[in-house]
C-alpha cells in the first residue's frame, strides 16, 4: 500500500514528525531509491527511502546579539521567552538574525536547537526549545498528544457574543492566497481553540485563547473567521483598530506553557507577563471612547 514520502519518513523513530520530515525533504536530504521526490510522492512497497545527516545550523554572527528572554532551562531543553520581531528559525526572506541561530551560537557548533512549535514572528512569548533530538522527539509526541498546554492573551476587535467558547473549525491555505490561513480551504486540517473573555473594553476585548491544535496561523484565523481579529493584526483584518490603538503588531502574546518535563516527569510551568508596548496598548484601548460618542469614529 503506498503513502506520501513525508509520511512514511515520519513514521521513523529518528524522524519523528511530519514537520521534520518536511524540512529534510525540502533540504534535498532524502531520496527514494536513489532521486530526490517532493513531500507528496507516493512510495511503494520495496523502495528505498535514504536521509542524508542534516548539516550543522549555520551559525550566523548577526544572531550573536539577538536578545531574548529564559523562563526555565537546564540540560534537556529552555523555555525561551521571544520578543516581538524576533524570527524563529531560518526561512525565505529571513535567512539570518534568528533565534535558532543564536541559540545554536551558544550551545556551539554541534548543538542543533530542536524548535518544537514556532510563534509568528511579531508574536512575543514562550515557546520551548530541545537540545537534543530525543527530547525534541518526546516533546513532539507530548505535543500531538495535545499535552502541552500553551494560552495566549490576545486583543480583538469588538466583543464575542459568549463569555467562552470553542472555534472548532478546520484550516489550510487559502484557496485565493497561498500566503494566507483559512476556513475557506481545499485541504482542511483539524484547528481547535478555546477562548475566554478576560476584559470587556469599550471597542475591544481582552481574550485568553487556548490552543487545543496548534495550526499555522490558528489564533489569528479563527478569531477573524468569527468576525474578532486580533488587534494590529495586519493580515487577518486587525488593521482598523490596530491603528487607532497606535498598534505596530499584532496584539497576541503567548502566556503560559505548562508540560511534563520529557525526562524527568516533572511539572514545568512557566509565565510569561504583557510586555511593555501591549501593556501601553491595553490602557489606550481600556481608555478609547465607546464607538459612536461625540469623540467615536
């Protein structure tokens, strides 16, 4: 019976995830029977699925002064808590400055950080971090086992008709924009996120937002599929209050990361509080007049 290569390369111990298998396949490491074939290639029965080693992280001296914040760490893996505008890892259009690149400065030349799930560039907050692949591996699993639990506060336009809810809604890409995330796709992907209002604002909304899958773009796509975009947010319809807040990002921040530590059993729980330019955000929009008063637009 065949199955897509990343499938199959997934299936693999020292693989682990669809994500890895992806970026090896993408990285021209992998060849079946000899010929490098795209993610979507169908492998038979018989054939020979060969992984060449992954190069060491180019180590990239404009991340040497790349600056982010530790919520917990020892030798396993760190909880990083990233600023806004910092890029996670390498990509097109940021080959450079990023944050695995400057962890894999510190850890030196034979340390590849294990990037476990990622937050969009102008999204602050926690995110962890494996030094090795078999806690990358564990984590990953924890992860799929919706074991990791990650709440985020975010500032949306307007204010959601419950207290609390759940958007289950599926996404993929666009089918009018490859760039974007949508519910209007062709190849759906179970999305989950639970919300909870934590401050009704004159013309926004203070939401805590927990991921239950942890899709590209999910926050910010389900809460524009139901009519609140976060605040800021440029891509997804966050513009208009954005910039009577004097918004220059999204307004998301990635709270609180709670998981079973993959060796030792133990509870890591970490948070991590507003920082400065959304804390100065929220009392503009805790002060904004109601839409519609002699001052409203």
């Amino acid at each position: 019976m065949s199955e897509r290569l990343d499938v199959a390369l997934a299936a693999r111990p020292e693989v682990g995830s669809r994500a890895k298998a992806a970026r090896l396949i993408d990285a021209g490491l992998v060849t079946v029977d000899g010929i490098q074939r795209p993610k979507s290639f169908k492998v038979e029965p018989g054939m020979r699925i060969d992984v060449a080693p992954e190069p060491a992280l180019e180590l990239d001296t404009r991340a040497e002064g790349v600056e982010f914040g530790v919520a917990y760490e020892d030798d396993d893996l760190i909880v990083v808590d990233k600023p806004a505008g910092l890029v996670v890892h390498p990509a097109p259009g940021h080959p450079t400055g990023t944050l695995a690149q400057a962890l894999a400065g510190q850890g030196g030349e034979a340390f590849r950080p294990g990037i476990v799930h990622r937050l969009d560039r102008d999204t602050s907050g926690l995110l962890v971090v494996a030094k090795s692949e078999e806690v990358h591996r564990r984590l990953q699993d924890a992860l799929r086992r919706r074991e990791i639990k990650r709440e985020y506060l975010a500032l949306v336009d307007g204010r959601p008709d419950a207290r609390s809810g759940t958007i289950d809604a599926p996404i993929g890409r666009d089918r009018g924009s490859r760039t974007l995330m949508s519910t209007r796709t062709d190849k759906p992907r179970e999305a989950v996120t639970h919300f909870e209002i934590v401050e009704e604002l004159p013309r926004t909304t203070l939401l805590r937002v927990r991921l239950v899958t942890g899709r590209t773009h999910q926050i910010r796509t389900h809460l524009a599929a139901i009519g609140h975009p976060v605040s800021g947010d440029p891509v997804y319809g966050g513009t208009t209050s954005g910039r009577r807040l004097g918004l220059t990002r999204q307004f998301l921040h990635a709270e609180k990361l709670l998981f079973t530590h993959p060796r030792t059993g133990e509870i890591v729980d970490c948070e991590s509080k507003l920082p400065a330019d959304l804390l100065r955000k929220l009392e503009v929009a805790q002060r904004e007049p109601v839409s519609g008063g002699p001052d409203g637009d």
